[in-house]
C-alpha cells in the first residue's frame, strides 16, 4: 500500500494474476476514462439537488476505485453513495470535493501502473 494509504497496489497484483498485464491495462484504463465521466456526472446531480443521480454516479467509482486498490476514492464515493442512499445531502458537496481531490492524487500512481510493461 502507498505511504498515504490512498492506493493498495496488491489490487494491481490481484489483478495481474488473474488475467496479466493485459487485464490490469484494460482495468487502469477504464478507471482513468471513466472516473471524470462519473464524476461529472455527480457534480451535475449535486446542482440539479439530485440524490439519485449522485448515488448512481458514485456506485460505479465505488466498484472501480476498488478492482484497482484506490482505496480513498472507494472509501469516499462509498461514504457518498451511502449519504446519498439515505437523503442526507448535507456532507455530500464536501465529500465530493474530497472524492475528486482523492481520484487527482491516484491518477498519476494508476497512469504509472497501467504503462509498465
């Protein structure tokens, strides 16, 4: 795991051992294409009010964030979809500030991890 407890590379193992490097690219490359969309996504919901459609943004961070061990962004889009899922939008502008700070401080350890050879 990371110094800053942000990234578990033992998920990049995991992965790596079921389907190689080929598996752990493919992987990386979704979380990193995909993260922003979603992200976005929440941002919109949080403006229109929309709990729903920040729950449905956050689910699939959640699940991404940890096929590849970003364990802060698990951690926190799981903290927001749970806010969300109960109709407690208080903490969620904050958290998602906190989620995309999370996701922009792994992003460059998962670059990293998806151009080794």
């Amino acid at each position: 795991m990371s110094e800053d407890n942000s990234w578990d590379s033992a998920a990049i193992a995991r992965l790596e051992k079921i389907g190689g490097r080929k598996l752990v690219r493919e992987m990386l490359a979704i979380v990193l294409e995909y993260v922003p969309k979603k992200l976005e996504a929440a941002r919109d919901g949080e403006r229109a009010s929309d709990l729903n459609a920040i729950q449905h943004a956050v689910h699939p961070i959640r699940s991404s964030a940890a096929n590849v061990g970003a364990r802060a962004v698990q951690e926190l889009a799981s903290r927001i979809e749970r806010l969300a899922m109960d109709k407690q939008p208080d903490q969620i502008p904050a958290l998602l500030r906190e989620l995309e700070a999370a996701f922009i401080r792994v992003q460059p350890l998962l670059e990293r991890e998806m151009n080794l050879p």
